[in-house]
C-alpha cells in the first residue's frame, strides 16, 4: 500500500485478538515513533509499549474512555517533558506516527487522549517514568477483530483550501 493510501484507509479499532505481535514489529513502531519531527529537534520523550498483561489492564481500569486497552495486545505510551514548551506538539506527532505505522503493520490501534485527563500521573507512575514527563497520549493496538468502520469526514471542500478562502 503507498503512504497516502495507508493514511486514507486509517480508522480508530477498538477491538483487538489476542494474537501476540512479534517485537520486532513493536520495536519498528517505537523506532518510527522516536523519528518524528520535534520543535528545535528537541526529541523531549519517552516513548514506550506496554505488552504485561496486568499493566494492561490496569491502564483499561485506569482510562474510562479506553477500557479496551485491556484487552490490547500492546499500548503505547507518549510521554514528554512537560517544561518544554512545544511538548504537546512533539508527544501528538510521535503518536500519530505510531498509528499509522501501526496501520503499516497490519494492526489496528486508537488514539486514546492523555493530556488534561486526570489520570496522566497514575499512568506515570504505573509505568516507572520519571517526573518532569507527562503523558500525551495512549495508543492501544493489536491485529484488528473487527473491521474498522471508517467514520464520517466532513467534505474536503468544507475543511480545506488552496491559497485563500473563498
Ligand atoms: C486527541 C484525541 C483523543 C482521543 N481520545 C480517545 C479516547 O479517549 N477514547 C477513544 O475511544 N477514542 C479516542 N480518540 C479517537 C477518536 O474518537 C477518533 O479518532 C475519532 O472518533 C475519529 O475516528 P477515526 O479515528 O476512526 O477517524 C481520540 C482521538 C484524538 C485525536
């Protein structure tokens, strides 16, 4: 599939089998995470992929909009510094990275909101990092058990323009 294809066939999946996904597959997906743009190159992040099963599920009782992450064969987790004044910028670019080379592999996955949410500290320290990081963003995936219903999009004329609004 060619890039563009790749992103315009990208649907949220919330339902997952449990088939392990081998980690050298988890491992390219954090390695394409890690090469996303940051301003001034800063690369402020942790980047991780949570594949414990009892780590998982405490995340899915932990987020109550995405208790599917139980049930996920990985989760990933964006975390960045919060002193640095373009770390919601960088952490929302590395995770749309990892959706789509989820979506390269094969696997399904769902942005899952971290910032502003109340549980950002819970899941930092659940996952050993250190303070001054903040949760951006969880991605849950695995090899889809459903297919993606894509949702509807406003049309394109709406939502976008060359040169200037008409
Ligand atoms: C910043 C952000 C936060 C999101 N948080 C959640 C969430 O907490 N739970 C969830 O199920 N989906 C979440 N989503 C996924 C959206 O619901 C989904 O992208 C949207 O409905 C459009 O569907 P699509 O991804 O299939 O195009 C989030 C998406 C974004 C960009």
């Amino acid at each position: 599939m060619d890039a563009t294809a790749l992103f315009k066939s990208r649907s949220s999946v919330r339902k997952y089998k449990p088939q392990v996904i081998a980690d050298k597959i988890i491992d390219d997906i954090l390695d394409c995470a890690r090469l996303a743009p940051t301003a001034r190159n800063v690369q402020p992040w942790l980047i991780g992929a949570v594949t414990d099963k009892s780590l998982l599920k405490k995340l899915g009782s932990m987020v109550e909009t995405g208790p599917f992450i139980a049930n996920a064969a990985v989760c990933f987790a964006v975390f960045t510094q919060k002193n640095e004044k373009y770390y919601l910028e960088d952490g929302c670019a590395a995770t749309l990275s990892i959706i789509l080379a989820c979506q390269a592999h094969g696997l399904g996955s769902c942005w899952v909101a971290g910032d502003k949410k109340s549980y950002i500290e819970d899941a930092r320290k659940l996952l050993n990092v250190p303070e001054g990081y903040t949760l951006v963003a969880l991605v849950p995936a695995g090899y889809p058990a459903e297919a993606a219903a894509p949702h509807p999009k406003k049309p394109k004329e709406e939502v976008t323009f060359k040169d200037r609004k008409i």
